[in-house]
C-alpha cells in the first residue's frame, strides 16, 4: 500500500501507525476497515499525523470512485492485492464451495493457506452471509494466539480468497486416527487450548458451532489453533439464545437437534465430545447410524469407559450435561472451566502466553512442510485456474461482496 507524505514515510512512523490501527481493530464490531477508519478521525492523537490524514483522504477517494462506478467494485477491491501475486504449491485442503492451497508471495515471502470460494456456488447456496460473518470472524480473531490469522481477503470476478496463516503441523483429526487416544495430559493441555479459544469468542459475543477434530490444527510447536469459521454465528452472547440449525452431527449439542434455542453452552456441549474421543478414540454417543447417534445423544446415557481419572469423568460429566442451566460453562462461561480441577495444573496466564512447552511438537522441516497433510490433497494438481486474476465466465455468479476486501496492518510495513 502506498501513502503519499510530504515528508519521507519512516520506518518506525510506519511502524507506529500499524500499533495504532491494531489496536484499536482489537475494538472493531462490524464494517469494512475504511469505514472504521472514518469513525476514528475525531481521536486526536489519530488526526494529528499528516500521513493518517492523507490515508483516510485516499481511502475517501476510492469510496468515492466506487460509489459512482460499481461495475468496477470488483477491480478496486482486489487493486491491492490479486491471485498472481501468489505461487501456488500444493493442494492442502477441499470444501463444499472450493480448494484450499499452500502459497507463497511472490515479493513478501512467507507461505500462506490461500481458501478459495466459488463465488457462484456460493450463491446457489444462498450462503453469502456465512461468507461474510467468516470473514468478520478472522479479523476479530486476529490477536489471539489459538486462532487462524488472516492476513489478506480479496476477490476477483468468480471467486473469493482469504490468505490465512499455514498453519503445518496436522489436524487434531490426523494425529487421532494415528494414534487412537490420548493420555489424559496431553488431551488436558489441548482442551485448555481450545478452551481459551472458545471463551475468547464467546466475550465477542460469537458462538463458534462447529468444534470437531478436522477444525483444530497444530501449529509447528505443538499448540492448537481453531480454523473454519464458516459456521459461526456473531451476536450471541452469554446467556442469549438462536436458532439455527448446523454443525456435525456427531458433536451437536441436544438443544440443537432438538430445534429449541441455544446459547454459546453449544460449545462447551462439542469441547466434552471432542475431549471425550480424544481420551477413548470415539465421541461420546457415536454410532454408524446417524438416526441411532441422535438419539443417543438426546437419551442415552453418558458412560465414561474404566481408567479415567475421576477429574476426568466430573468434567466430561459437567460439559455433556444435557440440562443448559446447570452444564459446565453455561453460566458463567470460561471462568468455570478455569476452575475445574481438571485443569488444576494449568496456569492459564502462561497457557495463553504460549509459555507452556506443548506435550507433542510436531516433527516439521519448515514453514512448507506437507508431511501433515492428507496425500489425498497433496498428490493431486493445482487447479491453474486459482493464480488468475479472472475474467467473467458465463453463467457466473459475478457478484461483488461488498466489504470482503482486506489487508492486514501489519502487513504494511514490508
């Protein structure tokens, strides 16, 4: 990005305008970053630097520009960044609606995970708005240590693409089928990741709805990260309820089969099924009949296999209550996990810092290692199509997300 000053744009200029935006981001509820920007042009200590005046007078100039002329939204949402800035690698990844592939930039460096949407699938499926609130997501996400960055979003004609951080040392769901279970330890320390995640969401009043082990991957030292954000839903905060129907059947809460209002508790319902497998290999109510789960899930009793220590068996107990007003969580969110003795082991301040050593590192060879990925993914080609900057195809969607366009801060001091 280029910022025009009257006198020589300094490095640590540079670098104290992207503390700025960064931390007041942190603040940010909803909107693109120019219309956030426009909000914070009364704050003095923002509109005392010429060079924050002549970048939100730019960024009015485009807004302008685009105003009178959308049928180039397209071209000025993507002018900063595009699809051949990037060389694609490998594929790493599919989804309902595309591909997901390891990149590298071109002039920065640097390997990202590149999710590319189709933008007319997208459409069909009427599935606009989770697009967008996956977006808003990642950039609300963006300081905390176990969730996916985004490091841009841009789109072209036919497609959409967020640059994400590769994130290389396997899904939780690869090392599982690997290795079976867990020891209690290790299945603690990744809970209590997770754990920290989730309450972290929830404070931003965003119920996550789709914790599984293909969603939570291992960075390269071992610790957790939540990916796929397609799924959540933002303004629901603890002790609000919604309605909608989603996730994977195996950790759905009983409240949601049901059809009846939920609450972000959802979450804590997947946390216990997802630490109920890590420690015995399956889900807690699993059956390879889909209506037998469910009903097992809605009935059944829970029944924790022998050799579980007994802080073990009260927090799965606490987390799969079927009874939101007295499961783990459900009412006073994070503090009441925090308290269980579970987790007495943890120091949660030197668990969010990273300080704690994680109990597997993953054995990586550098920021492009693959040896994680499924070959399913890896030994297939990459699509030449996701490199191009795009023209209309006929009978595409050719539709414009306004607002999907980003840049990271930090990504303007290269």
């Amino acid at each position: 990005m280029t910022v025009t000053q009257d006198r020589p744009m300094t490095y640590s200029k540079m670098k104290g305008l992207v503390t700025f935006f960064s931390a007041l981001l942190k603040g940010k509820k909803k909107g693109g970053f120019t219309d956030y920007i426009h909000k914070l042009v009364s704050s003095q200590q923002l509109c005392q630097r010429s060079e924050t005046q002549k970048l939100v007078r730019g960024q009015s100039r485009l807004r302008r520009r685009g105003e009178k002329c959308t049928l180039n939204a397209v071209d000025h949402e993507t002018a900063l960044i595009k699809p051949a800035d990037f060389d694609y690698l490998k594929l790493i990844g599919k989804g309902s609606f595309g591909k997901v592939l390891l990149a590298r930039h071109r002039t920065r460096g640097g390997y990202y995970a590149v999710k590319v949407l189709q933008k007319d699938l997208i459409v069909k499926r009427r599935e606009q708005q989770h697009v967008m609130v996956e977006r808003s997501v990642l950039l609300k996400g963006l300081e905390h240590p176990f969730l996916v960055g985004l490091h841009f979003s841009f789109q072209t004609p036919n497609a959409l693409y967020f640059v994400l951080d590769y994130v290389n040392g396997g899904e939780l769901f690869f090392h599982l089928q690997k290795e079976r279970s867990f020891p209690e330890a290790r299945s603690s320390f990744y809970a209590a990741e997770m754990a920290l995640a989730l309450g972290y969401l929830h404070s931003l009043s965003i119920v996550y709805r789709d914790l599984k082990p293909e969603n939570i991957l291992l960075d390269c030292e071992g610790h957790v990260m939540l990916t796929d954000f397609g799924l959540c839903k933002e303004g629901v905060a603890v002790g609000d309820i919604t309605h909608t129907f989603c996730g994977t059947p195996e950790y759905l809460a009983p409240e949601v089969l049901q059809g009846q209002p939920y609450s972000p508790a959802v979450d804590w319902w997947s946390l216990g099924s997802v630490l109920f497998e890590m420690l015995f290999s399956l889900p807690p109510f699993y059956s390879q009949n889909k209506a037998d789960m469910f009903e097992n899930i809605l009935h059944a009793p829970l029944k924790v296999p022998s050799g579980a220590s007994e802080a073990a068996c009260s927090l799965l107990e606490g987390l799969l209550d079927r009874d939101v007003t007295t499961r783990l969580g459900g009412s006073a969110d994070m503090d009441e996990l925090q308290k269980h003795p579970f987790f007495a082991s943890i120091d949660w301040d030197d668990l969010l810092a990273k300080k704690i050593k994680p109990p597997f590192i993953p054995n990586v060879c550098g920021p492009f290692d693959i040896s994680y990925i499924d070959p399913e993914f890896t030994l297939q080609p990459v699509p030449a199509s996701v490199g191009v900057n795009g023209r209309t195809k006929p009978g595409g969607a050719n539709e414009v997300f306004h607002g999907f366009s980003y840049i990271n801060p930090a990504e303007m001091v290269l």
